[in-house]
C-alpha cells in the first residue's frame, strides 16, 4: 500500500511539471512586480489587485480569507507608508500545476526606517479572467 501511495503522490508530482506552451511564469512575475511598485507608494489596494476576490492568507496569527477581510488585515498592519516600508521579493521558483494554475515560493523583505523584518511565502495562483491571481498565500 505504501509504494501505491509513493507513487501515486510521483505520478502527481510529474503531471504538475512543465505544460508545453504555458505562458504563467513571466504573468506571475510580472504580477508580483507590480505589487511591489503599488507597495513602495503606499497602495494596498493596489497590492491587493494581484489577489483573487477568494483569497486565503494564512500565517502564524491565523487565516484570513476573502480579498476585502485580508485588504482590511493589511491595512490594520500596516496602517502608514513608514510601517510599510520597501517590499522586496525574492522569487524561488514559479512551478506551474497545469496550465491554468501555478505555485511560488520566494521570500519577503521590508526595508523599514527602524528595521528590516523578513520572510518567507508560498503561493497559489490561478489563471482567472482578470489575469494570475493569488488564490491562497501562506507567508511565514
């Protein structure tokens, strides 16, 4: 049973691989760019343009889903450009899971006047019509 399982889990591991054809990396990049821009000038909602209105955001304090609950989240962390600070990313890898959804993994900088806090993320996204959104984003 266990080697049915082990390879059941590869043969799912290899259908997640590379799509011939699948555009999603350099969307998912290029989406990830612009929340850091809208971040740098002070813009959640802005940041927030880059999530899908289903949205999960799971870290140590809890879950909060729901584009508009984790916009307020946000807006409660971080209620001033100096709280804010500069975002940067570190992207790891864009890992496509079929064509119209893929994951990310990366970390987190905010470059802030009194520190430099730090993390890491994995993220879930799906192609939408509105574009790649962010469906559930565990940030550590």
């Amino acid at each position: 049973m266990h080697a049915v399982v082990v390879l059941g889990f590869g043969l799912m591991v290899v259908g997640c691989g590379h799509t011939e054809g699948w555009d999603g990396e350099a969307a998912v990049r290029e989406v990830m760019l612009q929340q850091e821009q809208a971040w740098d000038r002070g813009n959640i909602p802005g940041f927030m343009v880059g999530y899908d209105e289903k949205v999960c955001f799971i870290s140590a304090k809890g879950s909060t889903c729901g584009r508009d609950s984790v916009t307020a989240r946000y807006l409660r962390t971080y209620p001033d450009q100096q709280a804010m600070g500069d975002l940067e990313f570190g992207i790891g890898e864009v890992l496509p899971a079929g064509n119209d959804h893929a994951w990310c993994t990366g970390t987190w900088k905010l470059h802030r006047s009194r520190d430099t806090v730090a993390g890491g993320f994995s993220l879930f996204w799906a192609r939408t019509p509105q574009g790649w959104r962010i469906l559930r984003d565990h940030t550590y």
